[in-house]
C-alpha cells in the first residue's frame, strides 16, 4: 500500500507570494495602503474596507499562541506522526495564522512568544512552523 | 409569545440509522422523505418547495427530486454545514409568508459510517483552505479542541465540565431504544477515554453513523388539516461568521450570539419560557459555547451551567432528548435530528423520555468549524 499523499496547496495569484516566501524563508502577509490594516490570508481585496490596494509585506516572524491542541489521533498520511501540535499563532501585526509548533521540549501554552521557523516537510513543502522564545507568566 | 401562525411542521420522520450497509444515500432520504410524508397525511406530489443539504454529490436538489419524482416550483440547497436544516426551515417560513409555496420537503440523508468517509485527506487543497490543511489538523475535531482549550485558559472550563455534557447525553439515550450507544457513561468514562485532540477525549466526541431524517413544513392553512396538531415555526434566524477556523474573531463566541436573540425576539419569548432545548453537540464544547452565546448563561459559565445533572434527565434544563448527536446518531450533518427531537417533543409523543407538558422549543444547529449557526423558535397552541 503506497503512503497517502499529504495535502498540497493549490497555487493560485492570491496565494504563490506567500508560498514562495516560504521556500525563500520569508514570511509575507499583506498591508492595506488604504486602511493600513494588516491581512492574512492573502486576498485580492481588502476585508476591513473593500479596498484592492494591498501590497505583500514581511511579516517579523514573531507572535503568540491564541490557542493550540496536542493531535493524538491523525487522519490519513498524518497519523503516523502523533503527537504533534496545531496551534493559532496571533503575529505581532495583528493577523491570525495556522500553523504546527516544533521544538516545545517543554511543552507549549496560550499566550506563549513564539517565533516562525520554515521547515520542510517530507514531500519537499516548505511550511512556516513555530517555536517557543519565551513561555508566558503563568 | 408571538400570535400569529405563519408556518407550521407538520410532519417528521427518520429513515433506518446507525449502521446502513445495504442503503444508498438515497434510498435513506427517500425512506425519510415518505415517512414524513406520510406522517403529514401528504403525498410526493404535494410538495412545492424542496430544500436539501449534503456532501453525497454537488447536485443534491436535482437528483433526489427527480429520484423521488418531484418537480419543485422552489429548491433551496443552502449548505452551512450541519446547521443547514434549520437554515432551511426559515427560509421555508420565509417563502410561505411570500406566498411562494404552501407545502415545502426538507430532508438529508447519509452513509458516511458504511462508506466510511470520515477522516479522509484530501491531496490538493485550493483557495482559502491551502493555510489550515498542509499542517495535518484532523477537521472537525482539531478545530473544537482549540476552541476548547481556549475556553479552559479564558474561564477555567474543566474537562470534567465537558464530560458532564457527553454523560447527560448518554443518560438520555439510555431512556431512548432507538439511541445507538446507550451503555452506561460517566465522567471518569469519559476521562479514561483515548485523548483524539487535547482537551477533547474519544467520548467528548460525537458518534459516526449513518441515517437520515426529514421534514414537512407548511402554510398555516394546509396545517389545520394535517393529522398532526401544527408544531408552529415562531422564530428563525441564522448567520455564519467565518469558514476556515483562523478567520474565527474570537474561538470561545459563535454566532449563536446573533441567531439566539433574533429568533427569540421574533417569537416573543424570553429564556426562561424554553421548555426544552435541542442543542447540536458536535463535541461536548459546542454545547458550552453554544449555551453561552444564545444567553442560556454567561459568557464563560457554561462549563458549570451543564454540570450537576442540569441538562440530565430530571434536571431543570431538559436539552438534547433524544440523546443527541454524542449517543443518539450523528450521520454528519445532525441538524435535521434536533428539529425532529424538537417536534417530537411538542408533540407529546417522546415516549419514556417526553419532557412533561413541553410547549416551547429552542433549536440550535452549528455547522463547519463553528462557522455556521441557525437557531428556530418552535412551539404548539
Ligand atoms: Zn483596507
């Protein structure tokens, strides 16, 4: 039996600035020049004001675990690697992501610092996964 | 309470459930669709409007209408997800009151459990989900774990709390033959069952069945002369805030927070006139959150409000009577169950587990990564 594949994100205009950063170790968000907030995922209009006046920028790489979950029990091409952490990192700019944290020997908690890390999976994509710089005071 | 009477259900039923090997998907929406039918005192070709929701194939209005042999002069395939169904119903209300049909069909049907189609991955993911999957989170589950751990850090919720709700769940089951998993459950259970996604334990989860169930939902006119006293629709309202789960503004407040007040303020009620309350529990925190945002109790306090055999059998907020979607069945989309649970209920026909003298019902389905919420106001003269 051959090992299911692990989903493989479909580029399109929105999306391929951002994987591209991936693979160059660059972590892109986009800016609204209209209404200055900041937006991920990448779109092609702006949520916040309608505006299409948005440009890809470098995010710092920094943020703080919103919430997170440790996977005990994966589906598909994923359930040989439990555990592991899927968490909601909130970056420093003020947008969302996604994302699995790595290198958490001691754990990992809300409200932990975190700081991207690019890492490439078995298949070769390259993924922006997080690691702890600072746990928080708890 | 609201004294109009715009639109009525009229008519429920279930098809088979739990496990249908020798079934299609249509077969058990067909087995439904009759049953309800039937139940109406109506017949396929009475039916105007069609409404139906599922992930069986993109086109789900046309085949089951010409699988049945309905030609709808109104088809409505909203899909939010598990909330569909009560979505449907206000729209159903919605053309009534226009006067676009008098006699509407809502049904669904699944073989998810037999074909075994949970837990698939898919290999390509496009458009706005190619940032959640290629990280390996197992959806739905992953997605209720992190807004329940959220909801541990913010208020303190315990997973002794979550695990009150999946025991009242199964204590009602236990009252209910048709209940799938009707063995015995308690907290401790609950807590020595396998961890899936943390916080959540195998039993924080709901079931993986097939079945189906369906709808009639009429006129006011064609109501009076079904042979079922009218279950009135006085409230609908729905909403949905986001579909993946990183665009969710805050994990521990769904829509319901929206859905809850305007289906209650059209029907004229307060909380405290909801005689019994079919909740969709997806996982055991979708009650909690769910219970909070309608206004059942604070923000934050859910995790006590289900605890001490509150929402049990015998305990003063009757909800989930059948069991629900953690015992009773849960063929994906469970919506359809908790509005048959709800009339079945008002009816007076709930049998050993019937909430003495029920009169008003409070329905609330979510779909999707709490993305999706619809709640429906029911009630009986
Ligand atoms: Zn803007």
């Amino acid at each position: 039996m051959t090992m299911q594949a692990k989903p493989v994100p479909v580029l399109d205009t929105d999306s391929r600035p951002f994987w591209e950063g991936c693979r160059q170790g660059v972590l892109r968000i986009q800016r609204c020049k209209t209404c200055a907030r900041y937006v991920f995922y990448p779109r092609s209009i702006c949520p916040h004001c309608m505006s299409d006046d948005l440009v890809f920028v470098e995010a710092k790489g920094l943020g703080t675990v919103y919430t997170y979950t440790v996977v005990h029990r994966g589906f598909g091409p994923f359930q040989d690697e439990v555990p592991f952490t899927i968490a909601l990192v909130d970056l420093d700019e003020g947008v969302r992501m996604m994302t699995r944290i790595v290198d958490a020997g001691e754990g990992i908690g809300i409200g932990d610092r975190v700081e991207v890390v690019f890492s490439e999976r078995d298949d070769g994509l390259v993924l922006p996964y997080f690691r702890p710089i600072l746990k928080a005071k708890r | 309470m609201r004294r109009d009477r715009i639109a009525a259900i009229v008519g429920i039923a279930e098809s088979d459930i739990g496990v249908t090997p020798d079934k299609t998907v249509l077969q058990l929406q067909a087995q439904a669709a009759v049953r309800a039918l039937t139940d109406a005192g109506l017949h396929t070709r009475d039916v105007q409007a069609l409404f139906c929701a599922g992930a069986w194939t993109t086109w789900t209005n046309l085949m089951l209408a010409e699988y049945l042999g309905i030609q709808p002069i109104y088809t409505d395939s909203t899909n939010i997800g598990g909330s569909s169904f009560e979505a449907h119903v206000g729209h159903a209300v919605a053309g009534i009151q226009a006067g676009l049909f008098e006699v509407a069909l809502i049904v669904y049907g699944s073989t998810q459990r037999s074909q075994r189609l949970r837990g698939k991955v898919p290999g390509e993911v496009s458009l706005t989900e190619q940032y959640e999957a290629p990280f390996g989170l197992p959806v739905p589950v992953g997605a209720y774990a992190m807004a329940a751990m959220r909801h541990m850090y913010e208020y303190g919720t315990r997973p002794e709390q979550l695990a009150e709700v999946a025991v009242a769940a199964r204590q009602w089951a236990m009252q209910n033959p048709r209940a799938f998993a009707r063995d015995p459950l308690s907290v401790e259970d609950v807590l020595a069952s396998r961890m899936i996604c943390e916080p959540l334990h195998l039993y924080d989860c709901c079931l993986v069945t097939d079945g189906g169930g369906a709808i009639v939902v009429t006129s006011e006119r064609v109501a009076r002369q079904c042979r079922h006293k009218p279950i009135w629709v006085l409230g609908h309202a729905e909403t949905h805030t986001h579909h993946t789960l990183l665009s969710m503004p805050d994990v521990t407040s769904t829509g319901a927070a929206v859905t809850g007040p305007r289906a209650m303020a059209m029907a004229g009620i307060r909380h405290d006139d909801v005689d019994v309350a079919e909740i969709y529990d997806s996982f055991t925190i979708t009650v909690i959150v769910t219970l909070e945002a309608l206004g059942f109790c604070q923000q934050g306090e859910g995790g006590a409000f289900v605890s001490g055999g509150r929402i049990a059998p015998g305990g003063s907020f009757p909800m989930n009577t059948n069991g629900g979607g953690l015992s009773y069945c849960h063929p994906g989309m469970y919506g359809i169950f908790l509005l048959i649970e709800a009339a079945l209920q008002l009816r007076g026909d709930a049998g050993m587990r019937q909430v003495p003298n029920a009169q008003i019902a409070l329905v609330h389905g979510t779909g999707v990564q709490l993305s999706s919420s619809a709640t429906v106001v029911l009630g009986r003269d």
